[in-house]
C-alpha cells in the first residue's frame, strides 16, 4: 500500500527524524494561514501516489502567503500521470547545500533488510543504480543485530567528510531502520536528506510503501489508504479479495491463480490481442467470487469477450461455474464468455454449463484462440 | 530418488481441523503420503475421519510419531509461529501453504531456522510432490507421472497447468517444487537448483519463473557457468505493467528490474529455451531428453 508523502513525513517525525513542519490543505484558500503559521517560505506539494511530481509542476515554492496561495490554486485539480490533484502539502521550505539519497527495501537476495545511500540527492536511485552503481552505498542489516555502530559510521563517511553533519546522519539512519521495521514498511525513502546551509540535517520528502499482508497489525496505517488514487475496479477487486489489475486491451479474463493469470495474458497476446485486465480469484474460490470478479470486468467497457481459464486445485470447478451462470442471471451479460474448465470436478461443472450459450473449451490455448476470434468478430 | 520428499516422509499437518487442512490432509492420505498426525492447539486427542491422530503442539506430535516433516493450513497471522514450533520440535522440512504472512515475520523466521537445521519452503506454496511417492501440498495428484523431470516454480496453478502437458505427453516427474510466491521465501529457485543437481533420478530441470525479484538471472548464470541437468524455462509476465503487483506479493516490476524480458534474455543467454506458452514446455523438453 502506497501512502502520502505528508503521512509518510508524520510517520517519519514521529520516529525522531528531522523533518520540516507540513499540513495538508484541500483549497487553496487555506494556504494562506498554513503558511502564515509555519513560517515561510513555503514548498506547495502535489499529493499524488506516484513519482515525477516535480517534473510535471507540481511542487512549487512559495516566499510569501499570497504567492502560497497562487501555486496551490494552480496545483489543485491537476492532473499528473492520470491521477487527479485534490490535496496538497504547505511544508516549511529549507534552504538546501548538499543533497542525499536514503532509502530502505528488503533485499530478496540476502533475504534481510537492506539500506541504500547516496551522496546524489533527488535522484532516480533506479537510474543511478544501473548508469553509476559506484555512487550507491548498499548495507545489508542484520535484523537479529539491528542496524550496528560500525555500519552507520561506514554510511556516514561514505556521504561526508563534514564531522557535524556526519554526527546527525547516524540517528538518522537509526530512526529510519526503526521506523521501517516497525511499521512492516516494503520501501521506505527520504529523497532528498539535505544540509542546510547552518549545517543541519533535515528530511525534505518522504516516501513510503506498506506491506499489504501486514495491515491487520497497523490499523492506524491501513486508515490512510487514499482509494481515489486507484482505478475504481482495483478497489472493487481488493473489497471482494481478489486481485485485480486494469489493463488496455479487449479479452477480459478470470482466472484462478497469479501465474496462470499472467500466462494467460500473456498467451492472448502471444495469439495477437491485448488483455484488458489481471484478475486472479484466488484458491477455494466460492461462486460470490466469481459474480463480483464478473461485475468488475463489466465496468470496462472495452472489453469484447470475457476468457474464464481455471486451473481447478482447491478451486472447484462445479463452484466456478455456479457463479458464472449466477452472474449471467444476475447480470444480464450480452459480452460471450468462453470458458475453460480443467481438474477438480470438472464434469460437474460441464454438466452444469451443458446447454447455456457458453463456449466452452478444452485447453488453455483454444480457450484464448476462441476468445480472440469473438473478439475479433 | 527425488527430492525433499520421498516414500521416508513422516507428515504431520498443522491446522488439521481447519477446513483446508482438513481437506488436503484427508487428500495426502488418499495419495499414500504418510500422514503421521495433525496439529491444533486444543484439539489433541481427537482422530480425523481418516483415522489421523491430533495433538495439542508440534513437540508432543514429534516426540509420539517421529515426524520429520510438516506442511502449514493455519491461517497467516498464526503461520510464523507455526513455523517457529515446528523448527524448535526437530522438524527438518517445513512446507507452508499459507498465503499472506507478512514480511518481516519472515525476516525473522529464517535466522531462527537456519540455525535449527530446518529447511522451510514457502510461504505462498502450493507444495511438494514427489510423484508415486509423497505429496506434501494442495496440487491435484492425478496430473502428476513418475519419471526423471524435476520442476521448480514461483506459481500454484501455472505449474499444474505445464505438469498437465508433461504428463499427457509421456514425460514424468521426479519431483514437482512450488517455491511459493512471495519476496522473501525460504527455499528460492537457485536452493531448488542446487537440490535438483545432485538428484541422480532428475535428468532435466523445467524452472518455471514469473516477474519480480532477479533469482531468475542468477539461475541463468549457474546454468551458463555449467549445471549438471538439462534446462527449459517459462516466463510468466511478458504483458504485465511496471510497477503492479501481479496477485502475488513478489510478482512486480520496480524500477525498471525484474521484468521478464530481462530473464528471458538472461535464460537466451546462457543457451535455455524458453517456452512461448506452457504447452510448448513437453516439446522442448522431449527435445533435450
């Protein structure tokens, strides 16, 4: 789950890192105060869940409440990569010297918790990360030991030969680690951690995303998804659990299982068309699954055959074909769907399906070939 | 032979009264694996229809059937502790079905069973079976074949649909390895390869990958470098976009990495085919055998 850059600063502060004072505002009018009250000049900031808000101008910096004012009546309401601006950030401006890049993942490889460093600020670290790797300091923490002396003064000095900035950086480091532990974080950035020019060491934006499976535990967390950032099928799809991801193209799909989705997609364009969506049903799927998994590939209307490819394990396939004919009553479905059905009762559900307008199919292949040719009709 | 599991496999399940566990326990039988006992706190004493003894925790379970293997149905948030228990009872192969375990318990699950000796597949499995033999997971059975093609993948039921085309085309397997789909898993493809290669019944090896993550590469270069078994590879996520999580928590493309054109390039690279589709897996493997 992706969060806010002004509830990712509120968590970043509360974990004892420097960062400057900030408010969200969602009319312009009340930049005013915002910055009467934290002192300017003032950065207004775009609050969207997605990267490049600079480049597309959407934060400015303002040196006085009017002109604070102005650039968020110009923010507001516009639109970055797709996503609609209707929050902004009012943060205290810093005056900057020297920029870093600190960020946190958790390594795949080493299979532990693992912080990158920079001495470039503002960067794409994913950029800097292929053209430069020599520029990025990786330190591997060791989660039974936790984040160690030795490895922060190896950090620090790898940032600067300044002592008193050197002398900030490791609570720094210390607080981040913290924080990302604690809070189940699966990347956690402060992009740019600049120096101001007296010398200090502040966290001028933040980033951070939150392991989906670890929300049960941090409700306070889960209580800052911004669902307006999101496709409104994708979430549909997670209210329903199921996993959904809205694509381009005509053939709509319901499959049962992440990788066979994939191959499935994959297959349609293999066989020359495009897929109009990921969806995955999950195991044990119940028919109520397959109705609000058929409901969400209606809301697209690009879509011109539906390919329903089940691999039956714990799925059942007699319990997917009850929700198919469910959501052809309930529904009124004119889009055809071609259904592939194979494994675990199997002949119940063709036996169910005998009869009904569906095409049925025997093989994955044929299923998309099938769907395709509809398509295409 | 095979690997991890054989016909030596003393199961015990943990969530058995649970629906799935129960399920899938009753299934396992049915298969011949050799479900020893079950696990669920406060249901100790009790005997599941198939006549599966059930105990209060995995030491007691241990010490009374000599178990050395487990395979979890809790549900996640209870899913760590049932690995730790099972790594503190003496259990030496732990394979989780459960889906959804947060992260960092897993961070903290693999010091901790490193240390003990016990290897965990999974989380987010769909299991291990080693055909005619063991099943230790939720795959169909009847797909399965006996014979000398080893598989190994990051997907439940991608890797049934190409068993289902090995089998229907005479091609049988040693043992069948779903690695489970999330980032941090305790035994990745490489760990799989490295148990495959010294398998003297397993003459090739079919990786079954997907995007995210860099193990796929890494393989490629182990195979470049000289690995001792025969290669065919599927890819799944040509058409996936950057930066969407692909239903499994591992299956995404960040920052321009991990993305299945990368891997097959790596897999070109090191002289493995990489199939198209999943049915074209028997045919390039017919091929190499």
């Amino acid at each position: 789950m992706k969060i806010h850059e002004g509830d990712a600063r509120g968590i970043f502060a509360a974990f004892g890192l420097p960062v400057p004072p900030s408010r969200f505002i969602t009319k312009a009018e009340e930049a005013g105060p915002v910055a009467e009250e934290l002192g300017c000049p003032v950065v207004v900031k775009a609050q969207v869940l997605v990267g490049g808000r600079g480049k597309a101008g959407g934060v400015k910096l303002a040196s006085d409440p009017i002109e604070a004012v102005e650039k968020a009546k110009a923010i507001l309401g516009m639109d970055i990569k797709g996503l609609t601006v209707e929050k902004v950030l009012i943060a205290k401006a810093v005056d900057i010297s020297k920029e870093f890049y600190v960020g946190m993942v958790v390594d795949r490889i080493t299979r532990k918790p693992l912080m990158m460093i920079s001495a470039e600020g503002g960067i794409d670290i994913e950029e800097v990360a292929k053209s430069a790797p020599e520029k990025i300091l990786k330190v591997v923490i060791d989660p039974i030991t936790g984040l160690l002396p030795f490895q922060t003064r190896k950090m620090a000095s790898f940032l600067t030969s300044d002592k008193d900035v050197a002398r900030q950086l490791g609570p720094v480091f210390r607080s981040l680690y913290q924080a990302f532990m604690e809070i189940d974080s699966s990347l956690a950035e402060i992009n740019p951690l600049v120096v101001s020019p007296d010398g200090k060491v502040w966290a001028i934006d933040a980033k951070i995303n939150i392991d989906d499976n670890s929300l049960y535990r941090h409700e306070d967390i889960r209580a800052l998804r911004d669902d307006s950032m999101e496709d409104a099928g994708e979430v549909e799809a997670r209210e329903a659990d199921l996993s959904f991801v809205k694509l381009d193209g005509s053939i709509g799909c319901i499959v049962n299982g992440a990788g066979l989705a994939m191959a499935t997609m994959d297959m349609i364009k293999y066989y020359g068309a495009e897929p109009a969506n990921f969806l995955d049903i999950g195991g044990s799927s119940s028919p109520e699954k397959v109705l609000s998994a058929m409901k969400i590939i209606l809301r697209d209307k690009n879509v011109k055959a539906i390919l329903v490819n089940i691999f039956g394990g714990i799925t059942r396939c007699d319990d997917v074909a009850k929700g198919l004919l469910e959501a052809k009553k309930r529904l009124g479905i004119d889009i055809p769907l071609v259904v592939r059905l194979t494994g675990t009762n199997e002949e119940e559900a063709r036996e169910l399906l005998r009869g009904t307008e569906l095409v049925s199919a025997d093989t994955m292949d044929e299923g998309v070939k099938k769907a395709i040719e509809i398509a295409n009709a | 032979m095979s690997i991890l599991i054989d016909k030596n496999t003393r199961l015990i399940v943990q969530g058995i009264t649970g629906r799935d566990g129960g399920f899938h326990a009753s299934q396992m039988v049915a298969y011949g694996t050799n479900v020893v006992g079950g696990v669920t706190p406060g249901k100790g004493g009790m005997k599941t229809e198939d006549g599966v003894p059930v105990f209060d925790n995995m030491e007691e379970a241990v010490n009374e059937t000599g178990a050395n293997t487990s395979v979890i149905y809790v549900p996640a948030r209870f899913a760590a502790d049932a690995i730790f228990e099972a790594s503190d009872a003496g259990i030496e192969l732990v394979v989780c079905i459960a889906e959804g375990l947060p992260v960092r318990d897993m961070l903290s699950v693999l010091p901790y069973v490193r240390e003990r000796g016990t290897r965990v597949i999974g989380p987010n499995s769909p299991g291990v079976i080693s055909p005619g033999r063991s099943k230790v997971g939720i795959m169909p059975g009847d797909i399965h074949k006996e014979g000398n093609v080893g598989v190994v993948s990051r997907s439940g039921t991608l890797t049934y649909e190409i068993v289902y085309h090995l089998t229907v085309n005479g091609i049988g397997q040693s043992t069948c390895l779903g690695i489970g789909g999330d980032p941090v898993i305790g035994t990745n493809l490489l760990d799989a390869m490295d148990l495959f290669a010294n398998d003297p019944e397993t003459d090739a090896v079919v990786l079954i990958g997907e995007i995210g993550g860099n193990d796929e590469e890494k393989a490629a270069r182990i195979i470049k470098d000289g690995y001792p078994k025969k290669v065919a590879a599927f890819i799944a996520g040509r058409t996936a976009p950057p930066g969407k999580r692909m239903g499994h928590a591992g299956a995404i493309v960040t920052g321009g990495t991990g993305t299945a054109e990368e891997k097959i390039k790596a897999f070109a690279d090191a002289g493995v085919e990489v199939a198209e589709t999943p049915a074209q897996i028997a045919g390039i493997i017919s091929g190499l055998l």
